[in-house]
C-alpha cells in the first residue's frame, strides 16, 4: 500500500472528517483565485486586471488564514480570531466598494460587466464563508449575510444604479454569500457532530468495561463480606474467652478456621468461575458489551459451545475476551462478527472486525501471546492479522477430543 494510503487509513473516523473539512477550506481559495481571478485578463484588460487580480489573490490569502484561525477555534485549538476576522471583513467590505466603483466607471461591455460581477460574487461569497466559521452564534451568521447583501445593494444605489438594479444585486449577493455560509455553518456542525458521537461511543465502552468490573465485585462482595463478618466476630470472641481462661476459645477459634477455609474454597470457585466461564456466556457478554459500545454485533454458534469441554470452552472464552478488548480498544470498528462451528475434529471461532487502522493492524501485543500461551495448553493454535481493507480477524482452532468429534 503507498503510503498516502496508510497515513490516511491510520486517521480515525473523526480525523478523516477533519482532515477533509480544512483541505476544502483550503481548496477554496484555488476556485476563487481560478474562476473568478483569470477572467479579469480577458474582461477587463491590462493594468486594471492585474491589479485586481492580486486584490483577489490577496483577499483570497486572507479567507484562507481565516478558516485554518477558525477551525482551529473550533476544535478548541486556539482563541477565536476576533481581529482576524475584522480585517477580513472590512478588505471583503472595502474590496466590494472598490469593484463596484470600478464597474461604474468603467465603459458598460458585457465581458467587463461579466468579469467585474463575478469578481464582486466571489468577494462576497468567501469572504463571508470563511467569517462564518468562526461564529457560533447562527443569528449572527445570518446577520452577516443580510449585512453584506444589503450593504452591496446599497453601495449601487450610492453610485446611481436604479432601485430595481440594486434590487437584483442584494438577491445575487444574498444567494451568493448564503450558500458559502450554510456550507461552513454545516461543516462546523458535521465536524463536531462527528467527535462528539466518537466520545459518546467511547463512554459507552467505559461504561460497559466498569459494568462487568462491578458485577465482579459484587460477586466478590457477595462471597467474601458475609464470611469476613463472622471471622471477625468469632475472633473477637475467641479472644475475649481466651483471656478469661475459656476452653471455648480453642473451639472458636476451630470455627474461625473452618470459615476461612470455606471462604478461600468459595473465593476459587468465584475467581474459576470469572476465569472459566462458559463460552456461551462469554459470547452473549460479547454482543451485549460490543453493542453497547455503538459497535453493531454478529453472533453465531452459541449452541456448539455447550458441547464443548471445560477445557476447550475456557480457553476460547478468553480469546472472546481479548479479540471484544481489542475491538474496542483499537480501531474504529461499525461491525463485528463473531463465530464458532465445529469441523472435523476441531473446533474454529472466528472475530472479524473492521474499522481497524494501519498501525493496530500490523502491531502485536501481550494479549495474543497470551491467547498463544493459554490455547498451547490443550493443543490450539491462534491467527491474527489484516484481512482486506480496514478488516481484521483473529482465528482460534482447538482440536477436540474423538468423544466429542463431530463430522462437518
């Protein structure tokens, strides 16, 4: 892959938008200086053209630093640049007069009138575009565009066209600097839109990781709490019968012995329970983790996990863990699909997830040498890597034993 391609494949979602949004800010100041600045030679003539042509170029300059200044404000990068917007506002102002004034003075010839109309338009236009993105407010957006329509209209009326002329030129200078505005009013909105729904989704991950952390302990408080009681009421006991010279203090203190084993069995059969539990459980827990994240989830072959071993079905729901750990972790995956299915003499589940950026792609880590480690132990085998464009799949097979064989 070149690599334009894998820088561009290693931005998130959020940043693609970005990235997209500023080079087309930046790209407007090529269609104003290229559509609107060289047809002055051929509809004006020399020198008036070439002066108007570094008005433009310099006009177009400044919309341009207005927009990289502003969006930087908008994704909290910078103050808002109050001052640079001014000037920008009165050289789009101050630019329009001097076009206008030309234009009426000028001999009345379709090319001049056409080069000289079109060279107002894109004055207005983007310089009113590129002021849009640095307000927030929307009434004010709106007031620059009647503000500038309005004071066009009447700078012609000042240099004596008719009020029917004038008319015609707020309306062009009304659609003209309202679509400019609506499109950076829309690109402000798509962009924050866009890392807003990002944190929104990364929330719900962290919300559905604590949910299962808390559900953990409340298993642990459920177990522990009550026996950690009675040890310490039974100790206190013991103790007080000690020091009056009690017998009943050695058989105290037999129960506090045999609580605390009972409390270190259960404790096991909790952290065995965490660590083995059952693969359908784990792949329902998948779903409703990965949902929960904004991450739409497919599954299939929950009831081929109940025909597993305990052995086999432990080891696999680790490796549902860690492939629902690493979805949500890297990339930016919209899908997954998880299956299990049973061929001949072995068992296969699959995690394929898309969204997945160049460098996730390619990078390994300790959780997969791990899954290594644990499916080792009964004879698995783990695959892990790219699978198409932004596709990711992780392959676990684990050999069965000829009890639970099954034909394909």
């Amino acid at each position: 892959m070149s690599r334009p391609g894998r820088w561009w494949r290693s931005k998130s979602t959020p940043a693609k938008v970005e990235t997209y949004t500023r080079w087309s800010f930046h790209f407007f100041p090529v269609v104003e200086v290229g559509l609107c600045g060289l047809p002055l030679f051929g509809g004006v003539g020399l020198p008036l053209a070439g002066w108007l042509f570094l008005l433009i170029c310099g006009h177009a300059a400044l919309c341009s630093l207005v927009s990289v200044w502003a969006l930087d404000w908008v994704r909290g990068l910078r103050p808002q640049p109050l001052r640079m917007m001014g000037a920008l506002g009165v050289f789009t102002a101050a630019s329009v007069v001097l076009v206008l004034v030309v234009l009426d003075r000028r001999p009345a010839d379709d090319d001049t009138a056409t080069a000289l109309g079109t060279l107002t338009a894109a004055l207005l236009s983007f310089g009113v575009g590129a002021l849009a993105l640095g307000v927030r407010d929307r009434r004010r957006v709106v007031g620059l565009v009647l503000g500038f329509s309005a004071g066009t209209a009447s700078t012609a009326v000042a240099l004596g066209s008719p009020v029917s002329q004038a008319l015609v030129t707020a309306l062009a200078a009304l659609f003209a600097t309202g679509f400019l505005a609506f499109t950076s009013v829309f690109s402000v909105w798509l962009l924050n839109g866009v890392y807003e729904l990002d944190a929104a989704r990364e929330t719900r991950a962290r919300l559905a990781v604590a949910e299962e952390r808390l559900r953990f302990g409340r298993d642990m408080h459920d177990v522990v709490g009550r026996n950690l009681a009675v040890i310490a009421l039974k100790s206190e006991l013991a103790v007080q019968l000690a020091r009056r010279g009690r017998p009943e203090a050695v058989e105290q203190m037999i129960e506090v012995q045999r609580i605390a084993q009972d409390s270190q069995r259960e404790v096991r059969e909790v952290v065995r329970g965490y660590r083995e539990a059952d693969l359908g459980v784990e792949l329902a827990g998948a779903q409703g983790v990965l949902t929960a994240a904004g991450i739409a989830c497919e599954v299939s072959g929950e009831d081929t996990a109940a025909e597993l071993p305990a052995e086999v079905q432990s080891a696999l729901g680790w490796v549902v863990r860690e492939a629902t750990t690493n979805v949500l972790r890297h990339g930016n995956a919209e899908r997954c699909v998880v299956g299990l299915r049973m061929l001949k003499g072995r068992v296969v589940l699959t995690v394929e997830n898309d969204g997945v950026t160049a460098v996730a792609a390619t990078s390994g880590g300790s959780g997969l040498a791990g899954l290594r480690e644990r499916l080792a132990a009964v004879d698995g085998m783990l695959e892990a890597g790219p699978a198409g464009r932004g596709l990711f799949r992780l392959v676990a097979e684990v050999p069965l034993t000829p009890a639970v064989r099954v034909a394909s």
